[in-house]
C-alpha cells in the first residue's frame, strides 16, 4: 500500500469536508483476470446481500486488456483492506434482454434494496466514438448475475447515475450522451439528458421498469478521441430533492430542481458553480455537510463547492502525466462512516482512498 500526503492544500479549511481529509492511500488494483482497465464507476454496499459485503466498494471497468473503450465487461468488488474480487464478468452474447451494441461498463453504477446492481453499458465495437451504440442499463443479482436490461426509452449512451430508494420505489437518475453526439464527428451537440427512471422492487425478482421522465435536456456533448466521448457525467442528489449535474464540455455544476417531482425537463437546471477550480469536472458525490465533490479530468484535483456555489476546498489526488493529473479521475463515493472518500485512478488502474 502507498500513503501520500495530498499534494494541494485547502482554500479555506473552516467547515469543509476536504479540510480533515490529507492523505491518500491505494485500496486495491482494480484489474481482474481478464485484464479489463480504466476503472469508471464506483458504489459502496450499505448492506450485506448474496456476494456483497457492507463497507466494500463495487468498480466497473470500461476497457478491455487491449484499454480499446467500452468494452470493460467487469465489475471488480474491493474490500477497505485492500482484498478485491471479482463480482461479475457480463458476456454480452448472454445477456437477457436487449443492449444495442453489446457491453462496454460506464461510471454509472448503483446499489439499489436487496442487492440489485445497476450498471450502464455504452459499447464500441472497437474503442472508438464511430462504433459507440446506444447500450443499456444492465440489471445484476446480489451475486453478480445479469437478470435483466433496461433499453430505448431515451436511454443513449447512460454515463453517470445516482439512486434513491423509498419503500419499493427507486428513482435512478442517468445522465446519457449519445444524442447525436457520434454523428456531430467531434463537433458539441447540445442534447445531452438526465432521465428519471422509476422502477418498482418485486422481492426476489428484477424491478419492473414503470416510468421515464426526462428531467434534464440541452446538455453539451461531444466525442473525443482521448475521453471516447464527454458530456454531463456526475449526478448527485441533495437533501431537498435537488439534483446536482457535472456538465462537463462547460466546465460547470448545474442544479435541476423537485428533481423527485418534477413532470418536465427543466433543460440545463441553474449554474451552481463554473470555473475556478473546476477543471473538466467528471464525478459527482454529495459530502455529509451537504456541499458538491466533484473531480476533474484536467488536472487531478477533487473541488468542494457549497450548494452557494461557492467552492471552499480542492485536493490534488492524481499528478500523473501531462497536464499532472489529467485524465486519471471518474467516479467517487464517499465511505460509510462518512470521514473518507473513494475515487477510481484510471492513471494507475487503482481504487484509492482519502482520508
């Protein structure tokens, strides 16, 4: 294990949750037997379900051993001392239901009651932006088994995705990415989206997919040949129902309203926060005192910002490469105890932790 201390220090300590937060540790690699790489999503288990074990932390890997993009057919499960294993290998030639374009595992990654994973899937045939196809979301067991998928309905290219559950109801937000970004050929397309997808529980059976409500709409978006393709990523759910989009081609935190109840698209929501610190903001958590961690895919760096807008304290966790830090972070989450949180380094195929 490697412990650093934290290369970027706080903008203003008093009240922020990255201000006790100073060293950086590698929990695991996150490479399985097949040899998959680029970590995106990250979920911790609240609960002990099938081969899912409370306090761990759940990885999906977008690339195969060849690192082409989307075609990470892996989610690799990692203990908080360090012991990872493999949770699920998906065979895209068995899966259970359609998934335009086969399996290729995004940042979108959610826990839901009883031990039902839910991952998005946006696939290439070969790791570039002219095959990617629509995906899916795919629907696993407690015990790693696809047992359902969830396609069409405005899903294109789901990318980040954040859950809430009350009684049998879960509220997936999903960020998606594909609205004629492959045919824009690198140029922005303003079409990016956030679902609401409500599913009902059915006890030892898949939720049953009852509604999509699109809640969020105009988001910028384009391929790229490093990042395959960028567009609104992390999604975070606040307190008072709001929810909180990375839109990252703007370099900005955008906030969409009565995210539970609202019937219509409210387009890009109000900007929080733009600029400053940000830096191609990716991942997207809610701290315990209410305020937005975002990581950036320029420069290392995690950022906390207040619901204000106003952003209190940044972390470098990456100085890889050149920029330093550029294109190593995606998905975080912060731990159960919530005095730590963990964040995929796709410079270094780790799973890493701050504290």
């Amino acid at each position: 294990m490697i412990s650093v201390t934290s290369v970027v220090g706080v903008a203003s300590a008093g009240g922020t949750f990255l201000g006790r937060l100073h060293k950086v540790r590698e929990v695991a690699s996150t490479v399985p037997a097949n040899g998959d790489v680029n970590p995106y999503g990250t979920a911790v288990v609240v609960r002990d379900a099938g081969k899912l074990r409370r306090g761990n932390v759940l990885v999906s890997n977008f690339n195969n051993s060849q690192n082409q993009q989307g075609t990470g057919t892996t989610l690799v499960q990692v203990g908080p001392r360090g012991r990872a294993k493999l949770f699920a290998r998906i065979d895209p030639a068995r899966l259970p239901g359609p998934c335009p374009g086969g399996v290729g595992l995004t940042t979108a990654l959610s826990i839901l009651p009883g031990g039902w994973v839910v991952v998005g899937s946006l696939p290439t045939a070969d790791g570039t932006s002219d095959t990617a196809r629509a995906g899916c979301l795919l629907v696993l067991d407690s015990h790693g088994r696809v047992r359902e998928t969830l396609s069409g309905g405005g899903i294109n290219g789901p990318w980040d995705m954040t859950a809430t559950s009350h009684g049998d109801r879960t509220d997936l937000f999903v960020t998606n990415v594909l609205n004629g970004t492959v045919a824009g050929g690198g140029d922005e397309v303003d079409r990016g989206t956030v679902l609401r997808i409500t599913l009902k529980r059915h006890g030892h059976r898949p939720p049953r997919w009852v509604r999509t409500t699109m809640i969020g709409s105009g988001f910028a978006q384009k391929t790229d040949p490093a990042a395959l393709v960028i567009g609104p990523t992390g999604v975070g759910l606040g307190k008072d129902g709001s929810l909180y989009v990375a839109d990252t081609v703007n370099n900005r935190i955008t906030v969409i309203p009565r995210a539970l109840s609202r019937d219509r698209s409210a387009g890009t929501g109000r900007v929080v926060s733009s600029g400053g610190r940000l830096n191609g903001p990716l991942g997207l958590a809610i701290a315990p005192n209410g305020h937005i961690l975002t990581v950036n895919s320029g420069d290392g760096n995690i950022v906390e910002t207040t619901r204000a807008g106003r952003q209190v304290a940044f972390r470098r966790l990456d100085k890889s490469g050149s920029p330093p830090g550029a294109g190593a972070l995606f998905g975080l989450a912060v731990d159960l105890d919530r005095d730590a949180v963990y964040f995929v380094d796709d410079a270094t195929n780790f799973l890493n932790v701050l504290r």
